[in-house]
C-alpha cells in the first residue's frame, strides 16, 4: 500500500527497497528485521522525501492491521479539522450547530471511517490529490463536508442507518473520478469551458468514479454496490423523475450546496442546469451565499415531492427555516417598507449632529434580518 511519509509511524512494513532518484537505495530491505521501519530510518525517509522514486514523498507499506489502524487515524482527524472549521462558522455556514445533531452526525461518521475500503480509498485519494499542491485538499475536504451534510439533512429526514451510511459512502467517493480527467490538477481550466464542454466533464468524472468503484473487491452487497454505483454516476445530473432513488437525490442536493457555499480552485459552478439556470438567473453560475442559495432552492423545488422534503430539512439543518415561508422575499420587502414609513423624516443633520433614527433602524433591521445569516458572497 502507497503511504505519504508523513504517515509512516515505526513498525510498518516495508514492501520494498527503497530507491533514490540518483540511482542508489536510501535503504533495503534486508537491512530492517522484518522489514520493520524505526524511528531513525523514517527520520532519514523524510529527509529524503523528495529525492524518492518512482513517486516523490511516498513509500509502498504492507496494509496489516497497524497500517489500517493508523491510517483510519489520519483521516479521523481531518474529519475532526473539518467539524471543527464548519462550527466555527467563519469560514462556512454552521450546519452542526445543534450538538444532538452533531454527535449523532459524528457516530455515523465513525461507522464510515471504520470501514477498512473506505479507510483505503478516501487514503488513496487524499494522497493522489496531495500531488496538486497549490490545490491544497479542496477535493478531499469537499467530498468531507459534503458527508457530513447528506448525513446531517438525512437524520433531519429520519433516515434509517443503513441509507445513512449507504450515502456517506457515496458522497466520501464521488468525486474520485476528477483524479482521471484531464482537467485535474488545473481546476481553473473548467472557468473557459463553454457550457457543452462543462456538460462532458460532468459526465465524464461521474461515469471515471462510477468506474473506479465498481472495479473494487469491496465486501458489500450487491442492492448497496448498485445503489452507490447509481449515486456516484447521478451526483451532478440525477433524472428529477419519482423514480429515481432517493439517496440519489440527497447526495445530489448536498453536493450541490457544498459547491454553491465553499471557495473552490475555479470560479464557474455547474451544479444547475441551463434550464435551472434560466429560471434562477446568471449568477448562479457562480458561488453564491447560503440565503440566495436556498431561496433558488425553494424556487426549483417547491412542491415537487421528496426533493422539496429535502430542501426543507436542508435549510431546517442551516436554521433557516424562515426563507420556507411562501413569497418570503416579497414579504421581507414588505416588511421592510412599512417599518421605514413608521419613521419621520428628518430635516437636515446639522455638521457633527448624531445620524438620525431613520439611518439607526435601517442599520438595526439589516444586522437582525437573515439576509446578514448568509454566507460570506464568493
Ligand atoms: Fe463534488
Ligand atoms: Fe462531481
């Protein structure tokens, strides 16, 4: 198993020698009982990061238990990084705010990351995208938060157990096709596709992840293999039909709204579609906030079955449930105008004199209404 150096911890196995770009061997096998790695040995590995081949920073390890041990660590722990960024609320709309939700979010996450398949692709993947360096983890950070928000929407829906973890193991691969396109690592190609060359991408990185897992020995059942096959190759452009599945449909919603909110390497979004898009206007093209967001949800989906279930919860998860109301932004409007007209008019402020009222309850009425709960514009 390919391991970041990073990652080596003493007692690891060698499966090679190790080999250095000049020619030499930094250290063979034969020299370590057992082939066991020590502190010392890993110390001078990394020393020589760079220097390594045929992959730079990276060694092939046995997959024992230690490995599988350590490695589910490693990504418990950027689990955590992430829960813990989206709580802070700064950088990301908090959806983990209600501590019941959070914890039990977090138990299905620990299922998922128990798995020894899931523990060996969301590995593979975080190293494979290591390699993008000015990158930095977008995509594996991504495909986190968007697990962590199908399962959060998917307990707000009283989901049983095995469709919680049937999606979060779709939403923790879907993305792993990207790694196989050409676009990949220059994310920022996608910003001069025209919309028919954006299309084909979507199809292929869905169809490459479709791929990629079907071709794995995993130990699941057949019903679960095709469900996530089904999730993974409808992520972007599910048919919107009744008989879609419904994991189908919420991985398709988180993934979208993840996308929506989160800065990513490229400006274009291509989460709607050119007749979605149409009826939500050009900016949605582009990042937007979570209230625009989820008012452009309400308008697509008002009424339309499950996938309005679903845009419930999904703003009852970001406690907005306000924007749910029926013509709700003409009635802010409203709302808005009659508490302006409530106030006299000033006459003119004399050089010094304090800002009038009017000026104060127009400031108050913008702190307080959840226009200012929106994400920070992108
Ligand atoms: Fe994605
Ligand atoms: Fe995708």
């Amino acid at each position: 198993m390919l391991i970041h150096v990073d990652d080596l911890v003493p007692n690891m196995r060698l499966e090679h020698d190790i080999e250095l770009s000049a020619g030499s061997f930094l250290i063979t096998l034969k020299e370590l009982p057992e082939g066991k790695l020590t502190e010392e040995v890993i110390g001078s590995i990394r020393r020589f990061a760079s220097q390594l081949t045929p992959e730079q920073y990276k060694v092939k390890v046995v997959g024992d238990e230690l490995v599988l041990e350590h490695l589910k660590e490693v990504l418990e722990n950027d689990v955590k990084a992430i829960i813990k960024m989206i709580e802070s609320g700064t950088d990301y709309p908090n959806f983990l705010s209600d501590n019941v939700l959070r914890e039990k979010v977090e138990r299905v996450m620990e299922k998922l990351v128990s798995n020894p398949d899931i523990i060996g692709n969301m590995y593979q993947f975080k190293l494979n995208t290591k390699s993008g360096v000015h990158q930095g983890n977008y995509l594996p950070d991504h495909c986190i938060r968007v697990t962590l928000l199908a399962i959060a929407v998917g307990l707000k829906l009283r989901w049983s157990i095995i469709s919680l973890v049937n999606v979060g193991m779709a939403a923790i691969l879907h993305d792993l096709g990207i790694l196989e396109t050409e676009v990949y690592p220059n994310f920022r190609k996608l910003d001069d596709f025209s919309p028919g060359e954006l299309e084909a991408f979507i199809e292929e990185h869905q169809e490459c992840s479709e791929k990629i897992f079907s071709a794995q020995k995993l130990t699941i059942l057949p019903h679960t293999r095709n469900e996530i096959k089904h999730m993974l190759a409808n992520h972007h452009r599910p048919d919107l039909g009744t008989s879609v599945q419904k994991t189908t449909l919420l991985l398709y919603l988180a993934e979208l709204v993840d996308e929506m909110l989160a800065p990513m390497p490229h400006k274009i979004r291509y989460n709607f579609t050119q007749v979605q898009r149409q009826k939500l206007g050009k900016r949605f093209e582009n990042r937007v906030g979570l209230m625009s967001l989820l008012l452009g949800l309400v308008k697509l989906f008002r009424g339309e079955g499950i996938l309005w279930e679903m845009v419930q919860a999904i703003a009852q998860t970001f406690s907005m449930q306000e924007l749910l109301v029926e013509n709700y932004e003409e009635k802010l409007k409203k709302s808005s105008i009659s508490a302006l007209s409530n106030v006299p008019c000033p006459t003119r402020r004399p050089a010094g004199a304090p800002f009038p009222a009017r000026f104060t309850v127009r400031t108050a009425a913008r702190k307080n209404s959840p226009a200012s709960m929106s994400a920070r514009p992108g």
